[in-house]
C-alpha cells in the first residue's frame, strides 16, 4: 500500500493510478493442497459461486478456495470462527491471524478462511467488474451456508475476524447479514476513512504522530529532510539514495521516501517482523534513531539515507541501488485492490500542515480521471457510506472494532461508540491489528487485554446465538 | 398475484410459469406529467441511475421515476415520508397509501413515492438481469441520498413506507440502510414467506380460515363443491360457469376459482373497493352467503357459481362469458414479479389438509422448471433467507410490521417479535395492508389503532434520529 503517498503518486499521476493499500504480508505457504498454517494442517475447500450473485440470467461461476481446519472442534457444541479473506492470498491471513487459531481452541471452533473473490487462487475467468465488496460478502454467505450443510450444523454460532480490509469486510458482514454471522472482532477496520466523515490528512496526520511520539523531534526532522531534498540537485539526491536509475523528478523520490515511512508506522511491531519488509523491532524508533543520531546536523542528508533504509534496506540485502520504481510493499494482487479503491472504496488521502510530508491536497477529481485511465472507471466517493453505512453505528451489534494507537489507518477506526453492543478498544504501542497475530513473549500488557476482551466478546456472542429459541433460529435446509 | 392456485399453475405449467403474485391495483391516474393523487398534485422527478450498482464497468444507466410531492414540508424541521415502490406503476401505490399523504401532513413531510425498477415509466432498456432486490434498494438509497442534496437537507429523518411487496422492501431498506432510513412502517409485508421459516400450506390454510370465519361451514362447502367439479362431466361445468371456451381439463378451472377465492380473502375489505377487481364491501361474505343460500342443497353448483361469481363478475358487466385464460387479477407488469418470484423471491405455496382447496404439494423441482422454461432462469429457495436474513431480526429496529387477520400474507409476516424496536400489530377484521389506506367513515377500531401506532412509531423514530449527535450525523455532501 502506499497510505501516504498513493494518493500523490494519483494526482501526479507518474507512477500510474496506483491507489491507497493495505499492507499484504509476503507468501510464504508451501505450494501444496494442504497448508501448514498458525501450526495446524489444513485443507484447501472449493466452493463453486455464482460470478454474479445478483443477476441469475449470469450462469458463470468461479470457484472460490476457503482454507479449513476442524481440528479443535466441539462437535456436541461447535462454532465457526470465519475469516473473511482480503486482499490477497487467504494463506496469508491464515498464517499471519495467529489470534484466531488459540481461539479456536480455547472455543471448539472450526477454522474457516474464505479466499476474497479476485485473490490468490480464487480469479474468476471474467473482467475485473465483478470484484466489489457487495460480491464478497455474497460469497462469504454462502460459504458459511454450505459449509454449516455439509457439516450438518445449521445452528453453530459464526464469528467473523479480519484485520485491514478483513475486518471492514468482517464488521459489514455482521452488519449486513446477521442472519448469518452472531458476531465480528474488526482489528484496525478503518470503516470511517471515508468522505464527510473523517478528514483526509488525519492518515498523514497519525503517522507523523507515530514518528514524534518514537523520539521528540523525529517529525520535525523528517519535515527538514523533505525541504532539504527540495533544495537539493538531482544528482546528488541519486548518489546519496543509490538509485538505480537518474531520477526524472524529486517528486518520484519523495513519493518512495513517504511510502517506506507510512508503512514504518504501519508496522511499527515490537518484535522483528517480515509483514510488508523485513524489518526490525520497532522500525520507527531504528529510523528516528539514524535521523537524529551524532553528526547528523553536519550531514543531515546521509543520516535521512540511513534513516530511510531501515524500511527498505535494514537487511543490508536489497542490492547494490535502490530501485523506486518498485512498489514500496511487495504485496499481491495489488491490482484487485486498486480496481476496489477506484471503484466504491474510495478512501480520501492527503497531507495537511499537522503531516511531516509535503503538502498535497486531497483531489478527486485528478484521483477520478487516473481511475478512468487505468481501469476505465469512475469512482464514486459517496459509494461506501451510502452502501455500507459510513459511522451510522446506531443498530449495529457484536462487533468489536480495536484500533492499534500507532496504526495510521485508526485515524479512520472506530475508536469510541455510545452503543453498548458495539465495542471499542484503543491498544497503546500498537501497530496496525498486531491484536490479531499470534500471541508473543515480547507482548505488553495492552494488547494483552485486547485479545482479553475479544475472547469475553465471542464467549457473550456465542453464548446469545445459542439461546436464540428455535423458532428463531434459520434452517439451511431447503425443505 | 395467484395466491393459491400460481404454485399450482406453475406445476401444471398448463397456463405457463406465472408465479404467486401480491396484488396490483389497476391504473387510474391520468397520463400527465403531474399527477393527482390521494388529493395531492404530484410532479415527476427522474433519477438517473446505474443499471447495475455493484459493477463500475457497465456504465449503461436507466432513468427512475419518482413523484414528489412537497406540499406540506415545515422546511424548519423537515422529514422525508419515502415509498419504496412495488411491482408495478408508482402512481398506483400513491394512489392507494393514503395513509402516508394523511400523516405526511401531521409531520410536516415531503413525499417521494419511488418506483421500482423495471415496473411502471421506471423501465430500463436490458434484459431482466438487472431485475433484483439489492439493485431496488440501492436505487432507492441514491434517491434519499439525492433528493437530501438536492434540497439540502441532509439530516432530515426518513422514513420508509410500503405494503406487501413494498413492505418487504421497506423492512430490508431499514435493515439494510440504517444510516439512510430512520424507520419503517411494513405492511402486510411477508418477509418469513420463505423456505424453512413458514410452511407452503400455511398461505392456504389462512384463505380457508378467513371463509370459514365469515360463516362456520363456508370450507366446507366450498371443500365440497372443489370434489363435486372432479365428478361432473366438463360439458357440465362449461355451461354452468358460463365458460367461453371448452375445457382443456379440471385443473384449469380449479385454478381459476382458487385464485379468485384467495384474492377475495386478500382484499376482504370492509367497502367497496376496486383493488384487485371491482367488489362489494366484505366479498367473502357475500361469496359465503351466495354458497349457503336457501336451497343450495338441491342446487349446490349453481350456487357455487354464484359464489364465485362475487369475484369475477360482482358489477354483472363481466361480460356474456367467463375467459379463464385471463388472469384473475388485471395486475400490471407481472412479467416482473414472476421474473423476482423466479430468481430470489421463491415463496412456496402449497394446499396442505386444512385447506378447503384440492390438496397440491409444494414441488421446487416442477417450479424451477418452468422458470427455466420461461426466464431461462433457476431459482434458488434458499437465497432470500441468506441475503434478507430471515426471521433473524434480533439486531433490526424502528419497524413497525402490520398485518391483517383476513390477509393469508398474514402467515408469512411478523406477527410476533422478541424485539423491543421491532412493533408488530395484527389487525383483526383487516384484510392485504387496509391500515395504509386513507382513513375512511367505515374504519373499525382495530385499523384506527394500527394508525395510531404508526403515528406514534413515527414520532419516536423523527426524534431519536434528530437527537443523534451531529458526529453521528452522515454528510451527503462531497467534501
């Protein structure tokens, strides 16, 4: 993803109509049927879907892959805990949502991990105009319908996880479709990172409060630095950077410079981690700390080198020069989820006079005409808070929206709520949904309490579907 | 709509794959740009839209029709009174929801009357593809958005109206759209019709009860009178009931009298009225009185057609004979209905023992044949449970469900919920949503009740909605 800058690169338009991503850890499965995943095998499921669930004059189908372990099942009691996959291969999310595999079998639940339709291995043959959150959550229904048949266990309360993407889908499929999922733990779900409802710098805004909250005057210092760049001629910007190849504009490399920081905050873990770089513990102090060390006000620009490369190079493994045309997360199917932001998951970026990154305005309609090239579409900025209801909360239920005090994307979480049945946790020295990942030695007290609180949510959640009378209970049976 | 006997006729196939319908009440309004109705002078606005709402690459778009009447807005405090439109032209639903133009006054309303897409003016120039529910309300959610912009009232409460079909919709707008409808009022709306909630006999059996309540003995008779036709020879019946053209069969004419004896049931009104055809006021009665009349029991076809005759030919201009290739109700558009009844609205109907019709079994395999006959299309029984959510309506909220004790939609609406923002009323001595037409000198206390509760539901859900924090509040307005 490229939180900060994607939204320049599409105003500016010269690395293409690239748009706003969530982070998409790496492959790292095995190429095999079954899968090793959080330290349990399982075996890959696949569902035969309509390609367009709202039109039966559409006979193609595509077939979806979900991701099954039943292992730790409570076959007298079960319950199925549903990941509702995003953007890319489910393998990942399955091995990166280490959370839900302890879960499940503290809870006798099955593992279910559903293949977002246009990820991974589950592409349908057809042009990209069937991949939209509504198909998705389409599918995801009748996975859970299907896999309650085949299992015989019409009544097994559903929770639905996700992290990102994930959990917008997981907090929009308990809101959308209650009749078929009892609750959703939401990790870092920026549902409100929308127009008219939440500004357009705060993303910025966040990561430039990460970066000052690591070291006072980290922020301060990355402002100077994109000023110095300013004043500084290309060809000394390549030598000191190692670029691959002469720079076109200073611009090119103040996009891949903001791109490495904004993920930094992103992924800002406490342990080493590989989710979108290589990286070590706690990034965004390691760059901070090269920014501001000794000698720096002498030669300030090749401690920024220093300080950028801890994204891209902390390995000291990235080659001999560094490449900026490369996308900044060598993510999956970045494609599919451009398609999406360009669609109707437009999500306003922008750097305001609180961000340590240049000014850049939030422009729709030159983000509109880069969608228009690329994919010949027109987004439609009050798409997603009509369709899905933007912070109208009021009559939803059993979700548990936390948000990663670091993460940037929780500028537009839910972080507060005056609906009882809708709860918020903020996890201080959180990154973006660390919550959901497996539990850790190096883990701090807060997102200890978080994962507290999802186990007591589901335990009430499950609890409340199981008390359902009969009467209200829904037969998957076809009488 | 063939209430009864369409299940019926759609095994049969002998009159071809029409499917159960809600009744339509015939055109009546001028054909004129503005339009008068319930006592109001309506304009026309038309709302382009995209023929499909969930793919950006097809940009084919179609106009909708929506008549707005403003009359009566205290612009200070203004809230929206919105119909979402059922299968057929708006300008009957407008004219027959009085109810809504009363209130609409007492609340200082505006009222937009949606059509729905692919009935009426609203017609797009596609194929039936695009005939689907979610594109219903996603249509209708960008005209609340729209007509909010347009007027610049973006936090005006709204408030969704609908009966039968329409009220289905109503309850799945509220449901579906909680950050764009503050309320519902849903009546006669048979949302639990559906496999594995509401048995196929139950449709029938409340037909049977409503005779039978009218006069102890009516099913029977009419029981009775269904075994007689089986053992009269066809010449026989073709002279009695006056029949234009000879008989291919039996069944054919059982159709034609079961559907004309389940719509009296629907329309059981305590007036005149010219609903579904023009009849007496309370018309099973006089069916039931014309059946069990002195010396029908020397006589007892004669009388039977007599009985019938209270539907098909109250006013004596039927003509000189009975056509029963012509369907029963001079419904509108029901290509459209029957393509929605073919695809995801599969509500099965059957006659069971305790109905005074011919016993005929639900059979889904004989009905998805003929839709595949006529539409090239294969219902799926289980999709409207999946998507609407069924009878799981523990997270709904402000909807008030009517129904009519008469109505034998009644058997499939919500007559009871656990849910304390979920109103039901059952309405004794009402037939198909009598509550939401205008007030008359005739109305008992029963139905002045039910609007009553309406009112009330109303008035709570406009102040809950004004009482929302403006953080709450959703902007339509791009930023």
């Amino acid at each position: 993803m490229r939180p900060t800058t994607a939204a320049i690169c599409m105003l500016t338009a010269a690395l293409g109509a690239a748009a706003v991503r969530f982070p998409v850890p790496p492959a790292s499965a095995a190429n095999d049927p079954t899968w090793l995943l959080c330290g349990r095998l399982f075996h890959e499921e696949w569902y035969r879907q309509p390609l367009d669930h709202y039109d039966f004059k559409d006979t193609r189908t595509f077939q979806q892959r979900v991701l099954v372990n039943t292992d730790t099942v409570d076959w007298r009691a079960p319950v199925i805990f549903f990941y509702t996959g995003n953007e890319g291969d489910i393998t990942l999310f399955a091995n990166n949502t280490g959370f839900m595999c302890e879960a499940a079998s503290e809870f006798g639940a099955a593992l279910v991990f559903a293949e977002h339709r246009y990820f991974g291995r589950s592409t349908p043959d057809a042009d990209l105009g069937f991949l939209s959150v509504q198909q998705a959550l389409s599918d995801y229904a009748v996975v859970v319908d299907r896999f309650k048949a085949s299992r015989a266990v019409p009544d097994a309360p559903v929770i639905a996880f996700g992290g990102s993407y994930g959990g917008m889908l997981s907090a929009w499929f308990r809101i959308k479709y209650p009749g078929v999922v009892d609750g959703a733990i939401a990790a870092s779900a920026p549902i409100l990172q929308f127009t008219g409802i939440t500004p357009s710098d705060t993303f910025n805004d966040i990561v430039t409060r990460t970066f000052e909250s690591s070291r006072a005057g980290c922020s301060h210092a990355i402002r100077s630095a994109f000023e110095r760049i300013e004043r500084t001629p290309t060809g000394t910007l390549e030598t000191a950077f190692r670029l691959c190849k002469p720079l076109p504009g200073r611009q090119q490399l103040v996009d891949w410079i903001s791109n490495g920081l904004a993920y930094e905050a992103m992924v800002d873990y406490p342990t080493e981690a590989s989710f979108v770089q290589p990286l070590p513990a706690w990034p965004v102090n390691a760059t901070c700390d090269a920014i501001m060390g000794d000698g720096c006000d002498d030669d300030p620009l090749s401690c920024f080198v220093a300080g950028v490369s801890v994204y891209f190079n902390s390995t000291g493994n990235a080659g001999p020069c560094n490449d900026i045309d490369v996308d900044s997360s060598p993510s999956l199917d970045e494609q599919g989820w451009d398609y999406l932001a360009c669609t109707s998951m437009v999500m306003p970026m922008s750097s305001g006079p609180a961000s340590m990154f240049p000014p850049q305005p939030w422009d729709f309609d030159a983000y509109s005409l880069a969608c228009q090239q690329r994919f010949s579409v027109t987004p439609d900025a009050t798409y997603a808070v009509r369709e899905f209801g933007g912070n109208r909360l009021e009559t939803a239920s059993n979700i548990v929206f936390s948000n990663g005090v670091l993460d940037p994307w929780s500028g537009g979480g839910v972080l507060s709520s005056g609906n009882p049945s809708i709860v918020t946790i903020q996890i201080p020295g959180a990154a973006h949904h660390l919550d959901l990942r497996a539990s850790d030695a190096s883990d701090g007290a807060p997102v200890q309490e978080a994962r507290r609180i999802h186990r007591a949510s589901i335990r009430q959640w499950i609890r409340q579907a199981r008390s359902r009378t009969p009467s209200m209970r829904r037969s998957v049976a076809v009488q």
